[in-house]
C-alpha cells in the first residue's frame, strides 16, 4: 500500500459515512487522517498539505466540486476524490476534467472502492518515483557522454 505516513483528510457533511470512511481507511494501516464536515473547513486547512482529499460531492455552502477546484489551485499535486451518493455521469464527468483523481459512489461497496482508490494512488507514486528515477539516471549519464 500507499505510504503509510501519507496525510489524508476526509470531506464529509454525514457524519455516519465520515465515521465509516475514517474506520475503513485506518484499518488499512493509515493513521493520518484528519476529517471535516464541510469544504471551507477543508480548505481553511489545506496548508498542512494533505496527500489526499476523499471529498463529498453534496454538502453545505462549498460544494464538492467548487472545493476540487480550488484544492487544484492551490495544490494540483494533491490526490483529490470525490464521493458521493448521486450517480449523475455528468458530475463524475466534471470532476475527472476538474482534476479530481477518481469519483466513487456512497453504496454498500463503498469500503472497497476506498480500499481500490488508495491501490491506484500507490501505483501511481510507484510509476513517478520509477521515472524521476531513470530521468536522474539519464542525467546523471549524460554528463559524461561528449
């Protein structure tokens, strides 16, 4: 899995599904999970720079979506997926051309689909660190090529 010390926040207006998603997560081995229960509070915090961002699509006064855009502003690194109970095509669309990393839907699979998010992420990490790897073994070799 993911890095273990990976700083995770968890966006949710429900408590009950924000309680869920924090015991799923931790029982994955992460322990760096800081949870909020609307997108300013998120936002607000975004200095302490989170790996990942699990983002509710419907909540209060910032919506998912407006908080995804701004979090990309600010940090176009951070791993941001939104979740959320409507399956509208639309709004998963919009998120992925938003810059969220994946979109997952609030139903019974839900711990799973967490669990397959944080996989990807993983590999994703894994592919960059391989090739900063070989971009610095190139570098590295080209200073002595004439």
């Amino acid at each position: 899995m993911l890095a273990k010390p990976s700083k995770i926040f968890l966006v949710d207006d429900d408590h009950f599904c924000r309680q869920l998603m924090e015991h799923s997560i931790r029982g994955l081995g992460f322990d760096n999970i800081q949870t909020f229960d609307n997108g300013a509070s998120c936002l607000d915090a975004l200095i302490e720079e989170p790996d990942i961002i699990f983002l509710d699509q419907m909540m209060g006064s910032v919506s998912g979506t407006d908080a995804l855009k701004a979090i990309k502003r600010f940090n176009p690194d951070i791993y941001v997926v939104l979740v959320s109970g409507q399956q509208q095509v639309q709004v998963a669309v919009d998120s992925l051309k938003f810059g969220a990393f994946d979109y997952v839907v609030k139903d019974e699979q839900l711990t799973d689909r967490l669990a397959a998010v944080l996989a990807k992420v993983e590999q994703v990490q894994e592919l960059l660190a391989s090739r900063q790897k070989v971009k610095a073994k190139s570098k590295f070799l080209s200073l002595f090529s004439l």
